[in-house]
C-alpha cells in the first residue's frame, strides 16, 4: 500500500503570533485534517482567536486541504465579517459559543473523523478507561444530543457540555475540540479519533480490560505534573473504570431469555 505523504510545516503552541503566523498555522493545520481523512470535500472549520474582539476563521465552500492564507476571514464575537473576500463558516456560532463559554480556550477545530464520528452516530461516548493517555488528556468525550449543522439547534445542544469537556461529539454529525492554542485543539482532534479506533478494536475483539478507580485517580491527578490544564480535571464525568463492570446491566432478547428459562425448568425438572 502506498502511504500518504503529509505535509511536514510545524505549528508552534502558544496563542501569542502575529496574524500573519496564524493565517499560516489554520492552513497547516487544515491540511493536516485534510490528509488524515479527518474531513472531506468542503467538510469541517477552524478558527481562533486573534484578539478579545477578532475570530480568525476558515471560509465556507473551500476544501480545508486546499486552503491559502488569503481564503481566511475575520469575524467579530458576533460573527459578523470584518475581513476576507470569501465567507465565514456556516458553522462559526459554535465556535462563538465555545468562546463565550470558556475564556481560556483559543482555537476551535471541527472535523469528521471517521471511527469518532461512527460512535457519535451511535450515540456512543468515549467514556471508558481503556487508555490511560486518554484519560490523561480529555477524561471522557460525551456525546452532544442532535442538532441541525448551521442553526441555533446545534448551539443549544452542545452548551450543557462546553464547560465540563474539552472535546464533544456531536450526533450524527462530528467531533469538534478546542484549546488553549491551535496545535492543542487539533491534538485533542486526533487523540479522539485515535481512542474511537482503540475503542472500536476491543468492541471488535469481543473484550474491553478497563483500568480501576484508583488507576483513574492517579492519572487526573498526574494532570498538574505534565502541566495541562483542562476541563477534564473538574469534569461532568470521570472515566467508566473496572469497577463499573461488576455491576454491569446485561440485557437479552426475548428469545434468549426464553432460552435460559427453559433450560432452567429441563434442569429442575431433571433432578432425581
């Protein structure tokens, strides 16, 4: 199999660059959404924060793989265009949204990854502690109820959430993450789509080993000595651990339970 080239540019942490960095940075990073087969066509958007009153952001219509600094638009908190030739995302009030809600967030990504996006069509979080990377780095990611791309339903179905997660999905839709800088909201992106694929093999397998409590506590409080500051760490939710498994609801079919039933009765009835 031929492997995909993808492009090399780096982008740097830290929110603080000229605006001509962060055209460059949104561009890179499009790219690399683009060749990971994270979007396709004209699909997902990324912004950031140029400064308390301006929203740099990627435009409407245009494949992010292919986009040039001079494709990107400013908007202000309002979403109203200040600058750009072409148009502002369809989907820039949730970004607004995201920033109005947490000031310590810069960037915002949006994207389609394929194996995270399957579970939210599912309507399945990633909330279990089978990697201890994840856990580490967003907790949990829930899965925000439906609401149509582009209107306020969208909004009001991810704002319960913004606060207590760093990374959502949405249902029947996609993932969007965010953070304190734009390499940081796109790591939170492929870190989701990677545990949906680790996630997705121990379904496959038949099998899902989670980590304890204890396990889970030890990691959250790992979180200050790495230095990362996220939602995670006062989040909605802690991680589904080991514990959860002894308790486990198991639910049958009809027929399956008729089965055990039945099986049970030949045994009674069988006794001398």
């Amino acid at each position: 199999m031929r492997r995909r080239k993808l492009h090399t540019d780096s982008v740097t942490s830290g929110a603080r660059k000229t605006e001509e960095e962060h055209r460059r940075d949104i561009c890179i990073v499009g790219r690399w959404l683009y060749e990971r087969g994270y979007i396709a066509s004209t699909d997902g958007n990324i912004s950031l924060r140029l400064d308390p009153q301006r929203i740099l952001t990627s435009p409407t219509g245009i494949s992010k793989g292919m986009m040039t600094e001079g494709d990107l638009v400013i908007t202000d908190l309002e979403g109203r265009k200040l600058c750009g030739d072409r148009n502002p995302s369809s989907e820039m009030a949730m970004h607004l949204l995201i920033y109005r809600l947490r000031p310590d967030v810069s960037a915002v990504c949006h994207a389609h990854p394929p194996v995270a996006t399957g579970f939210a069509a599912a309507g399945i979080p990633l909330n279990k502690a089978i990697l201890c990377e994840l856990v580490v780095a967003l907790g949990c990611v829930p899965v925000a109820r439906y609401g149509t791309p582009g209107t306020p339903e969208l909004t009001e179905a991810i704002e319960p959430l913004v606060n207590g997660y760093d990374a959502i999905l949405l249902a029947n839709h996609g993932v969007v993450a965010y953070g304190p800088d734009l390499i940081t909201a796109f790591y939170r992106m492929e870190t989701t789509e990677h545990y949906a694929r680790v996630a997705l093999v121990t379904e496959l397998l038949g099998k899902q080993v989670l980590l304890s409590s204890h396990d889970v506590g030890k990691l959250i409080a790992a979180r200050t000595r790495y230095g990362l500051q996220t939602a995670a760490a006062g989040g909605i939710e802690r991680p589904v651990t080991s514990e959860a498994n002894e308790t486990e609801r198991i639910t049958l079919t009809r027929a399956e339970l008729k089965v055990l039933i039945d099986e049970a009765i030949q045994k009674e009835r069988s006794r001398p």
